[in-house]
C-alpha cells in the first residue's frame, strides 16, 4: 500500500535562517484503523533523512460513514468535431451508475463533466469541494477520451475545447490532476484514465489503501473495469480511446 503525503508531496518547509536546530510539533487526524505514520527531513541539497515511524490504531467512538466522491470527465463529441469519439460519455455515465449502488452504505456525491462541461476550468473549481473532504472519504476521478503528448512528452486529457495542435492550450495536464488530488484531506483516492497515451505516464500505479471503509470499493473498480474488458497489470503500458 502507498502512503499518503499529509502535507502534500513537496512536504512542509519548516526552514529558518541560520537556524541550525530545529523543534517541530505537528498534529495529524487519524484516519479509521490502523494508521503508520513515518517522519522524515530534507536538507536544501535534497537528501533525505532516515524515517521514523510509529503505528497508532485509531477506533472512533462512532461508526464513520464515508463521502465517496465520484468524478467523470468524458468527452464524445469535441469543439472540432474531427476528433469526435463513440462511447466515451456512455462509460462515464456507466462508471457513475456503478459506484452510486454503493449508496446508502456510503455518502455518494457526484459530479459529471460531459461534452461542453468538460473543461479545465470546471475541474479546477471542485478542488474546493475536495477541500472539504474529510481523511476517511473516497476520491474516484474517471476520465475518458483523448489523451495527448506535447513535445516534452508530458500528457494532456483532451477536454471539450483543447487545441490538438497545441493540447497546453484547454488541455488537462496530469501535473494539475496530481497536484488537485495531491492537497485534499482525503487519503483514499483513485484515478481512472482511459484515454491514448495514459500507458505512457512514469509513475508508481497507485492503489487505495484496503480497510474496513475501502475493500468494497476495490471490488466495485474492478467490476467495472472488467465489465469494460480492461485487465489491469503491475506496470501500466498503453491507453485506450
């Protein structure tokens, strides 16, 4: 299971001038369970201290009942209609039936950008809902459509208004995707990327930590995943349109 980074994956910058000790006290929420915490230090030539880590059981004194918030970013029919895709919105449409059975056993919350409303603009603007989550609820980001490279290899989901010849132009980088999920309370998130050259991506693929809260939502991504005829390996290697 990948850890989370509480304070993001640039961390805290606790730095003082010339200061060459340093105190630091910090308070951290505790999700449901088992919760491993691990501290460690960088200096400003960038190396790593050794991780200290501690194990801390957390049982809150009421049952919690997780948020589970599901996102679908689907284009079928782009602002040039040259590049216009078949079953994209269906599958986001399919995605969203799937993880709203969970309810009532979870707190579903929605949020559909299809066609014209899948913009850059309107992804941004839920990062403040995503704000609001709490460490024990459930982030689903689902995105299908085109998947473009730029001439630094990095990739853009192709939203309704990208420029094709120019995808930093509307295009959805995966940095502002990573950096939305990155800076949430939310410590249970999944993304979903069909789309061409997702394969593409230099990461670790992420897995949703399993606990009392997250197992049926496993299951529930890989039934829908395999009703889709998607088998997911260890190391992600090509997109789908």
């Amino acid at each position: 299971v990948n850890g989370v980074a509480v304070f993001g994956s640039n961390g805290k910058n606790v730095r003082k001038a010339e200061q060459k000790t340093l105190n630091v006290s910090e308070k951290v929420r505790l999700s449901s369970g088992l919760n491993k915490i691990e501290v460690s230090c960088i200096n400003k030539a960038g190396v790593e201290s050794l991780r200290n880590s501690v194990e801390v059981f957390y049982q809150p004194e009421q049952a919690i009942k997780p948020n589970v918030y599901v996102i679908s970013m689907a284009v079928a029919e782009y602002s040039n209609p040259e590049y216009n895709l078949n079953y994209t919105v269906n599958d986001g449409r399919e995605i969203i039936k799937v993880f709203s059975s969970l309810s009532p056993e979870y707190n579903i919350i929605v949020d559909s950008l299809f066609g014209k409303n899948c913009t850059r603009a309107n992804f941004v603007a839920l990062q403040q809902k995503l704000k609001n989550s709490t460490v024990d609820d459930i982030v689903i980001v689902h995105f299908s459509g085109h998947g473009l490279l730029d001439d630094n290899g990095d990739f853009y989901f192709a939203t309704y208004d990208i420029d094709f010849a120019d995808p930093s132009k509307f295009g959805l980088e995966y940095s502002m995707i990573e950096g939305i999920l990155d800076g949430i309370p939310a410590r249970n998130k999944l993304v979903l990327l069909d789309a061409c050259h997702s394969g593409e991506l230099d990461y670790s693929p992420e897995v949703i930590p399993v606990n009392q809260n997250t197992e049926k939502i496993n299951s529930q991504a890989q039934s829908a995943l395999a009703a889709k005829g998607v088998v997911m390996y260890a190391v992600p290697n090509s997109g789908t349109e």
